[in-house]
C-alpha cells in the first residue's frame, strides 16, 4: 500500500479576521520549506475552516497519513486536551487514516532570538529598560513555567535590568497590574515585548491599556511588534513537522 502523506497544520483563530489571515499566511509560508504532497490548514475556534474540515480536505485529496500540527507557542490545554479530543473524533469518522501528533513550538532559542530582534526594532537594549514580556496566559502550570525560562533565557541574551514575566488572561501576574506597579516604581524606560505569534484582541488589549495609563514625563513605554511570520518561527514550525511525520505521537494512543 502506497502512504499518502499529508500535513495538518491547526492554528488557534481569532474573532479579527486580520489575525486569522496572518496565521493563513504564516502556515503557507512554512508550506514553501516543506516537500510534502498535501498540506492544509484549520483552525481550533473561532475561524473556518475547523479541524474536521481540514482532515476531510486531506483525505478527499487522497492522504493516508496525516501528521497534525499544532500552531500554539506553548504546550497547554489546547495542545493537551482541545485538539487532541477533536483528532479522536476525525479518527472514527476517517479509521482508515493513520493520524500522528506533533508538539507547539515550545522553548527554543530561535524563538530567544526574534524577541531580542523584536526589541531591537524599537529600541536598543540598555540597563536602565525594564521588559514586560507578555503572554497570553494559561491555566497549565507548564505553559506559566515555560514563559519564566524564555524570560530568563532573553535576560542572558540582551542588555536591560530585568525581564518580568506576565500575562493577559488565566494567569498570574497580570499584565494591567504589572505595569502599573514597573511605573509607580519609578521604571523610566519600560519595553512590553509581547509573547503572541499574530496581532488579535490581546494586541489590542495591551495597546488600549498603555493608551490609558498616566506615567510622569520622563517615563517611557515602548510596545514591541508580536512574534508574527519570522524566518525563525517558520523553520521551528517546519521542524516539528518534520518530527510529527517521522515519530509523531499516534492519535489511538492518546484516547
């Protein structure tokens, strides 16, 4: 029997229709740095097509094989629960399929690098900047651990007097309150470096917030661009799509 590979590449979705393009976008620029037949994208809420639409897309064109990818930063409920209960599903409607799991993009150095480049773009590092590095926010202890390495990863890489970890939703601390308390404290230079791979209503959160908060004159807040489709993000997504079609986790082994 001759195995039909194809990729599934599973983006979270926004209610802005100009996040949900940057992923669309994002994904068929990784499909350029693969050689695989098949390649489709879905999106786990909030944006169409959905998952099972994206595996019927796959097998009408004939897979045998799909390896679906996760297109989240960190491992969490998504990537633990959500998907996988959605590809248990696409299992027993398509059992001829053979499904493997791949990983998030998870802590890398790459991923170290486009922040540090993101930075840059606004403002040189210097000792007396205090960086805000903002995530979503997860109810999965892993995903809040995940954010203190990469901060502390980023705090060896680049020249400033700390990097604090905070988030918008879920978790603790919040970004509102962090930054109200990094300019009571007198913080002259604060640089928010937002951990989000694609601009959506949390962009707009923070921007709407910054906008809001009364800081002295000779303070400064400094909101760095997102993640978005960087060459890095790119060649990490592609190699985990290389591991999900070599040894991803099969889909019957996780029920």
């Amino acid at each position: 029997m001759i195995i039909i590979q194809a990729v599934l590449y599973i983006c979270h979705g926004s209610r802005m229709k100009e996040a949900a393009q940057e992923a669309i976008d994002f994904v068929e620029k990784t499909m350029k740095l693969v050689d695989t037949p098949i390649q489709e994208y879905c999106f786990l809420e909030l944006a169409s097509p959905s998952i099972l639409e994206g595996v019927d897309q796959c097998v009408k064109q004939g897979a045998s094989k799909i390896a679906v990818i996760p297109v989240l930063l960190l491992t969490a409920g998504h990537a633990k629960k959500d998907i996988p209960e959605e590809l248990e599903r696409a299992q027993k409607v398509y059992n001829q399929v053979e499904f493997t799991y791949g990983k998030p993009l998870g802590v890398q150095e790459k991923m170290i690098d486009v922040l540090a480049e993101r930075m840059k773009e606004q403002r040189e590092p210097t000792p007396d900047i205090n960086v805000l590095l903002v995530g979503r926010g997860s109810s999965d202890q892993e995903a809040v651990n995940d954010m203190k390495k990469i901060a502390g990863m980023l705090e060896k890489k680049v020249d400033v007097s700390v990097v604090n970890t905070c988030f918008l939703a879920a978790s603790t601390p919040k970004f509102e309150e962090m930054l109200r308390s990094t300019a009571a404290f007198g913080a002259e230079r604060i640089v928010i470096l937002p951990y989000l791979l694609f601009t959506g209503v949390l962009m707009t959160e923070i921007r709407e917030f910054v906008d809001k908060l009364r800081i002295n004159p000779e303070q400064e807040i400094i909101i760095c661009d997102y993640l978005g489709s960087h060459l890095n993000v790119c060649e990490l997504l592609k190699d985990r799509v290389m591991e999900a079609i070599g040894e991803g986790e099969k889909v019957a082994a996780m029920a």
